[in-house]
C-alpha cells in the first residue's frame, strides 16, 4: 500500500488476527473516533498516536505498528481502555505489541524498557520478590548511565526506603513456576 | 473484621510509611490484617508488557497461597498497580483455557472466589466515612487536600467495577470526615508517569509537574494519595520539577492512611513521615498538628 508522500508500506495481512490470538481484542471494531489518542498522558512524546497505532493493525502495516516508538511511551494508564466507545482494551492491545516486538527481538529504541523488562523478570524468577537497588543499579549500569539518580538514591537509603540486601522468597518454587510457563508457550 | 494481606515489593521498600500507617490505621478500626507468609511480586507492570502468561499466573499465585494459609475471603492490597495486577488476573481467568494453563503453572488450584480491595475500598466501604469521623480525636481543619487517586485504583472500569472512574470522590469524603477540606481540581486521575520512573525520568517531570502545578493552582496544601508509585514520583521528583520549569512546588505528598493516622492520634514516627522526600514534618508541625 502506498501513501502519498512515503513510502511503500510494508502489509502483513496476519496481523490483525495475532492480535486477537494474543489477548482477545479485535482491532476491526475500531472506528477511529481518536478518544484514545485525546486522553492519553503521554501522546505528545509518542511518534504516532495510539488511534493511528489501531488502524496500523487493521490495514495490517506492520513496520509502523511495530517500529515506531508509540508502543514504548505507553505507560498502561488505561485512559484509552477506559474511554474507549467499542470497549477496545487498547492497553491491552498495546502490551501485544510490545511482547511480539520483544519475542521476535525487532530491533527499536524502547526507551529501555526492553532491559528493564528483562531484568525485572530475571530478579523475579530467581528471588520472588523485586529488589529495587539491584535492579536500578543494574539498569543504570547496563544503559551506560551508571550515575543517575545517585543523590536521589543516598536519600532514599538514608531514610531508610532502599533495602541494601534482596529479600529471598520461594526461589525453586518461581523457577519451577517460569520454566513450565514457558514449556506451555513452546 | 480480618483480611488477607498483600503488601506487595513497593510496601517494604520506597512506600514502607504505607505500609506502617495502614497497619496502625486498621489496628484503631479493628481490621485484623493476616499477611500470605512468603508472598511473591505481582509482576507489576514489567510483566504485564513482556510476559502475558507470568502477569497472571503471578497474582495467581497469591491468591492461592492466601486461600490455602488463611482461608480469608477477602485480599486487601494498599499498592495499586498490584491491586491492578489482582484484579485483571481476576479477570482474565474467567476463561477457562487460561485458568488450566495458569494451575498448571503454579502447580495449584486457582481459587475463584476471593474478594480483591484495594486499602481506599476497605475503608470507604467496608468501614465507612461515618466510622472513621467518629475516631478523629485531631481534627486536621488547618489543611487543604487535593486527593489523587492515579490510575490503576479506578481504572480500567471492567476491572475495577467503578463506575465514577473518571471523577471518584470517596477519598474526599474520607478526608473531610477526618476534619480537613478538599479541594475540586482536574488531575485526581491523570497518570503520574509510574512506569517510568526508571527509565523516562523526562516523561515522569512533565507529568508530576502538571499535577503539582494544578494542585497548586487551586490552593492546595498537600496531597494525598493510596500508592506508593504515586508517592514515589511526586515526593521525590519536586526539586527536578522546580529546576526544569522554573517554579517553586514544595507540596507535602501524604498516603491518605497517614492522614487518617494522624487525625486518629497516632505518632508522626509511627505514621512514618520522617521518610518523605519533600519536607512533611516541618509543615504540620506549622499547622500544629503535630
Ligand atoms: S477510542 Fe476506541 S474506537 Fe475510538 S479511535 Fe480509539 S480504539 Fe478506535
Ligand atoms: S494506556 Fe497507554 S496508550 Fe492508553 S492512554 Fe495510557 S499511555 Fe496512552
């Protein structure tokens, strides 16, 4: 398909129906009626607008829906789920599409929150609970910003807000749990 | 009164005064909260937007150690985003494929029938306004509030049964049974930018800062709110605010139990409103209200 002034979109008829194999929501129901992309926080930010992300996913262009960067300012606020005239769960649609970015490894700036997904996971699976100075430490390390933050933090540790040591919960127990989660989804 | 409770990561770290002052604030109602023993993370957000079968299986997890250690019908979850987490696994389980392949995954039977509330419903439904009022022993007359309830303890309405989700108000009638004024304003449920906390810290300012400077525009003291991410960005965040857009917000953030805590004659040590971020204690001590 092609629009005037770009180029050649790339169509993958499929889509639409990943979709709803993926969380249930049918995207033909939308009739871009841009109540979504009113309400939500962060639209400003987003290259494309989450009612713009919505036909995408009719027309079944893949690259806009899937390399834009409207996905990774989506902050799940559910205002467009919550507003939504056809009771589209537009989050939930949302969060489809950042998983198959994810699993299919496409390659797009997500803001980091593809590494701090990644690392939230890991900590979870082998601790059961989060601990948040690995976590942020880790983060800033790993997105070549090993200072931010840093006052912000000493203050938290002094008042007592950052536990410097992980709390360790059923550790064999969330292994077990995310090795059978993920036979089911072979 | 006894409930299950699921304090969830943010109450033992960063949101540890919630979780104090809704322990005391119960303890004067009579609600005896039984906490699951060993309790594991929601998934919170993280799990929702890479792994859509763990964001489940997760709270589901919960709910069946709760079931199985206490038996309690009901689950009190002052957090947000994991009363959210609660509720949608609630929801989607009512498909029976998912439910079989969440049991398996968490090697237990999923029970179907607990009640999830988040810390604002126990005490505005199951307690009431007019139960509260009655064990006020200090009345907080001296401050304005403008209550922020965010996004997840309304929305999305399919999961949270509300159907005020766009203009809620049962925690002003709690404040104002607790003596204090409420103000009307327009950012009680804009988001405050959670998710990002870590990641997009830009995105965090620019949505704190037009909830602050709202709060401000209409005359507000303080604001409250009933989750800890919430707290997070608009305690910490108000400094960077005031470099980036020039102002001067220096607004006391309070968890709604804390100024409950505090009108029932609980300790500000207690209350844990030493360990806020944006200076709490000198303000009330001004107001003589403490
Ligand atoms: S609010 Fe619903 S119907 Fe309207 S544009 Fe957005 S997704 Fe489409
Ligand atoms: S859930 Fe995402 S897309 Fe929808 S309004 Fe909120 S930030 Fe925007």
């Amino acid at each position: 398909m092609k629009i005037a002034g770009q180029k050649e979109s790339k169509i993958d008829p499929t889509l639409a129906e990943e979709i709803r194999q993926r969380c249930g929501e049918n995207v033909f129901l939308c009739y871009q009626c841009k109540k979504c992309a009113s309400g939500c926080p962060t639209r400003p930010f987003m290259e494309s607008t989450p009612t713009e992300l919505m036909r995408y996913l009719q027309l079944g262009m893949i690259d806009e829906a899937m390399k834009k960067d409207t996905i990774w300012y989506c902050l799940s606020c559910q205002t467009c789920s919550a507003r939504c005239p056809q009771n589209i769960d537009i989050a939930h649609v949302v969060d489809a599409v950042k998983i198959i970015v994810q699993e299919k490894n496409i390659k797009v700036d997500t803001g980091n929150a593809k590494l701090f997904n990644r690392l939230w996971m890991t900590l979870l699976k082998y601790m059961g609970r989060m601990y948040e100075m690995g976590l942020t430490g880790m983060l800033n390390l790993f997105s070549g910003k090993p200072f931010k933050d840093l006052p912000l933090g000493i203050k938290l540790i002094k008042k007592g807000k950052l536990k410097l040591l992980p709390t360790i919960k059923r550790p064999f127990e969330m292994m077990k749990m995310f090795s059978r989660a993920r036979d089911l989804k072979k | 009164m006894k409930l299950s409770y699921y304090p969830g990561c943010s109450l033992h770290s960063t949101g540890a005064e919630y979780d104090a002052s809704t322990r005391k604030v119960c303890e004067k109602l009579g609600i005896e909260l039984v906490e699951i023993e060993d309790w594991v993370c929601c998934g919170s957000t993280p799990a929702h937007q890479c792994d859509e079968l763990m964001s489940i299986a997760l709270p589901a997890k919960n709910m069946a150690l709760a079931r199985e250690q206490s038996g309690l019908g009901e689950i009190c979850a002052p957090c947000a985003s994991c009363y959210s987490r609660l509720k949608f696994a609630q929801e989607r389980l009512t498909d029976d494929h998912l439910r079989r392949q969440v049991e398996h995954v968490i090697d237990a039977r999923y029970p179907d029938d607990i009640k999830v509330l988040h810390m604002l419903e126990v005490i505005s439904e199951k307690v009431g306004a007019d139960a509260v009022k009655e064990k006020v022993v200090k009345t907080l007359d001296s401050i304005k509030v403008a209550c922020y309830y965010g996004c997840l303890i309304t929305r999305p309405p399919k999961v949270t049964a509300r159907e005020d989700f766009e203009n809620p108000t049962d925690m002003e009638a709690l404040i104002e049974a607790l003596g204090a004024e409420t103000v009307d304003w327009n950012m009680k449920t804009f988001c405050c930018g959670a998710a990002f906390a870590l990641t997009r810290t830009e995105v965090v300012v620019d949505l704190t800062g037009k909830i602050l400077a709202d709060a401000h525009a209409v005359g507000a003291d303080v604001i409250a709110v009933g989750c800890p991410l919430c707290h997070v960005n608009l305690d910490t965040r108000q400094q960077q605010i005031n470099e980036k857009l020039g102002t001067n917000f220096n607004i006391p953030i309070f968890y709604f139990t804390q100024l409950m805590g505090l009108a029932m004659g609980i300790g500000p040590k207690d209350l844990g409103i030493h360990k806020h971020i944006t200076e709490a204690e000198s303000f009330l001590k001004e107001r003589a209200l403490i």
